[in-house]
C-alpha cells in the first residue's frame, strides 16, 4: 500500500528564488572580477556596493529595522553561494552578521534602533573582535581590558588581532576583560560595541584612542583586510556594553560564545560553497583536458575523484542545513554547528585539493581560478575555531548528551 508523502523539496520558493538571485550575482559579477581583486589585494568596493543594493547587509536583520528578516537557513544558503564566487566576499558579510545577531539578541532597544537600520543598508559594517596577539583558540585568556571611570564612561585599552573587516567597518563588537579578578575567568568579561572611523587608521574625536596598523598580509582570503586593533585609552560610554551595563557586564563572553555557534554554521556553509566551486572547475577542466588519447574525465581514477567529491559535498552541505534549521527552530545546536563546521571546512579543502591535483600543472598558475581556492581554503579549518577546537566542542557535547 503506497504511503502518502510530501513532496521532497530542499528548498522553499523564497529560499529558491533568493538563491538563483545571488548565484547570478556571484556568475555575473564576482567570479569575472575576483582574480583581479585577489591580486591587488584590494577591497572589492563595486562588488560591495552592489550587495548593499541587493539587500545582502540586512538578510537576517527584522523587516521594522529595514532588514529582509530571513532566518539563518536562508541566510547560510546565501552565503554558499557568495563563496562559491570568493570566499573573501563571504568575509565582508560574516562578522557584519555576527555583530546583527548580537545585537538582535542581547542588545537594547535603543542599541538595537540606533545600529540596526544602518547596518541593514550597510551605511554601516560590523567586525567582531576576541583575537589577540597571544589568544586565539583560549579565549579565556584575553588580555585587553576595560575599566570604568569617574565619568561613568569604560576606558578600553589592550591590542586585539586578526580582525576582519578591522579598518573599514564602522562598529567593532570586542571583548575585554573588565573584571580581572574573576574566577572563572570568563565570568569578567564584557562586550564592547565600539563605534569608529570607517578606514581611518587613527580615530580622533569621540572614537580617539583606536589605532588601526597596517593590514596583515596573508597568503590567502585578500581582498578583504585582516587587521590589529590597538585599543588606547578608547572612551567608551556605558549605553555601549552590550545590554546595558546591568545586563551586560561580565556577560561578553557567553554572548559571543552564543554568535560563535551560527558563525560556525557560517563558516560550514562557506566550506561548502568553495568545494562546489572545485567541483564545477574539476568538472570543466576534466572534460576539456586529454591525456592517453581521452578526456582525463574518462578516466576512472578521475572520475572517483569527482564521485568522491560530489558525494562530501552533499553531505556537508546537509550537514550545514540541518544545524541552521535546528537553531532556527530554537534547539540547541551547539553539537551539530560544530560537526558542520568541521567537516564542511574540512571536506572545503579536501575538494580545491582534488580539483588542483586534476588540474595537474595548471593548477599551479595564477591563470587558473583554482589556484586562488587553494590559497583561500586553509582558512576556513582556522576561523571561527580551529578543527581541533571543534573537535573538544563535539566531544565534550557528546558525553554531556550521553552522560551515564
Ligand atoms: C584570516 C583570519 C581572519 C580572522 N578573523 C578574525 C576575526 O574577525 N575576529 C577574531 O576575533 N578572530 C579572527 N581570527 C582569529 C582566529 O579566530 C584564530 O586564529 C583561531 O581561533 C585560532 O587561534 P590562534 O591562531 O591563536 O591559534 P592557537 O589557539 O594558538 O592554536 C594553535 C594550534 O593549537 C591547536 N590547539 C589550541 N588549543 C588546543 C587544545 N586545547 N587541544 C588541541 N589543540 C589545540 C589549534 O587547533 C591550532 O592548531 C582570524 C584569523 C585569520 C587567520
């Protein structure tokens, strides 16, 4: 007797149609211009004004702030396809993002009307700062700190590192220690959300005291700038602590902690997005090249390759979809962001590997796009937590949920 199913759909109609929007985007406008980019190491200024028309700022920020107001789902099937085209573009948008869920969720009502409506435009970008120099993967071991005045304004000063989008955003979400007597550390941190300069490299006036050094050169991920953050003596008004001072303080790192869990199924989507790309490039070129009389597609070792990449890809790509529905649902998904993001970062570099081995000697020169992804991918088993971060994450999830 047949059972009456539902229809299978991956996809409902707004997420469809939002998608084949920004894929014809990424076709049109990032993939002919991102080489470019990725060689001058320049900010890809045309592209980003087009994704502020688009709407691509304010995807997940709620419509009476002039945001879309889609969920995270929808909003991760966006960022596959950004990162299909460079994950650098990805890049301009994730800590922007992850400075909206903050305030979306922490934040008061009047820090949510006073940043949100431009964020949503993207007259304003976000960055989202716990690196520093000595602390990554530890954040409990953060240095920089704030101290509250006479005045009542916090007085911020310690150096913060690798922060993406550190010179041209217009507002850094930082962590800072504020109580460093806290047992456990992080029971005394807060954070920050400090208003700068859009590319100044020295603020002056309200904003003085942050200095911006010289971008860090990388061997991947150009385009958009990695940077210090010098916190000097930055003043830094009380109605600034995310939440408010009675809500806020001593709350910074379980907050950020929260936006880390959807930045990682960022992250996992952004794994994604650039092993699709290897795939289509190793499609393309496994058809076009020929060795030993036929297209190297037909031979098996390559075709295994391919089977083998499509396969993850999927899996991944699965992965990362079902950790965004359930935060989307409201269930925890610590757990499940946490396998998404490594395997989809790691599956991410698996496949621009197997796509540079496929495209043999080509794939080593810069006239081929898969010499950029295999630059760029690294990145992503770095970012948002390293794999074997993620790895204690998934682990310590696994004995609570199976505690005996
Ligand atoms: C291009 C780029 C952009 C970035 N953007 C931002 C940003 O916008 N904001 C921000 O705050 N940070 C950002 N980061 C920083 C990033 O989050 C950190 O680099 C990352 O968390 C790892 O920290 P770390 O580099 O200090 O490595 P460490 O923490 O020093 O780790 C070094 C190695 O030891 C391993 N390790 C550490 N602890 C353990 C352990 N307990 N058990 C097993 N292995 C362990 C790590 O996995 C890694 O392999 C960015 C980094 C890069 C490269």
């Amino acid at each position: 007797m047949a059972v009456e199913t539902a229809a299978y759909t991956e996809q409902t109609e707004i997420q469809r149609d939002i998608t084949e929007m920004v894929r014809q985007f990424v076709d049109e406008q990032i993939i002919p211009n991102a080489e470019r980019y990725d060689h001058e190491d320049s900010f890809p200024e045309p592209i980003v004004e087009q994704m502020k028309e688009l709407g691509l700022f304010g995807v997940t920020i709620p419509e009476e702030y002039g945001g879309m107001g889609l969920d995270l789902t929808t909003y991760a099937m966006i960022v596959e396809e950004l990162s299909r085209g460079w994950i650098s573009i990805s890049g301009v948008v994730n800590t922007h993002f992850i400075g909206s869920y903050l305030l979306m969720k922490f934040g008061t009502a009047e820090q949510k009307e006073y940043f949100l409506p431009k964020m949503a435009t993207g007259e304003i970008r976000a960055a989202f700062s716990l690196s520093e120099p000595e602390v990554g993967s530890d954040v409990q071991g953060i240095k920089a700190s704030a101290k509250k005045g006479e005045d009542g304004k916090w007085e911020l000063n310690g150096q913060k590192m690798w922060v993406t989008n550190g010179l041209g955003s217009g507002v850094v979400f930082v962590l800072m220690k504020t109580d460093p007597k806290a047992d456990p550390p992080y029971k005394g941190m807060t954070c920050f959300i400090t208003e700068k300069e859009p590319w100044a490299e020295e603020n002056s006036g309200e904003y003085e005291g942050l200095v911006i050094p010289p971008k860090i050169k990388k061997m991947g991920y150009k385009g958009v700038e990695s940077t210090e953050l010098v916190y000097d003596g930055y003043r830094c008004p009380p109605e600034r602590v995310l939440g408010g001072e009675e809500a806020g303080v001593g709350q910074g790192f379980v907050q950020m902690m929260d936006a880390l869990e959807v930045g990682r199924v960022n992250v996992a989507a952004r794994g994604v997005g650039i092993a699709q790309r290897a795939l289509e490039l190793a499609l393309r070129y496994s058809q076009e090249r020929k060795t030993f009389g036929k297209p190297i597609a037909q031979h098996q070792a390559i075709q295994f390759k391919l089977a083998d990449m499509a396969t993850k890809i999927e899996a991944a790509r699965l992965l990362t979809r079902k950790a965004a529905r359930m935060k989307d649902a409201g269930e925890r998904s610590d757990l499940e962001a946490g396998m998404a993001k490594l395997l989809a970062s790691e599956i991410g570099k698996e496949c621009v590997e197997e796509s540079f081995r496929i495209h043999g000697g080509y794939g080593y020169s810069k006239e081929y796009e898969i010499e950029r992804l295999y630059r760029d991918a690294p990145l992503l088993l770095i970012g948002e937590g390293t794999s074997e971060i993620q790895r204690m994450v998934i682990g310590k999830k696994l004995l609570q949920r199976h505690k005996i």
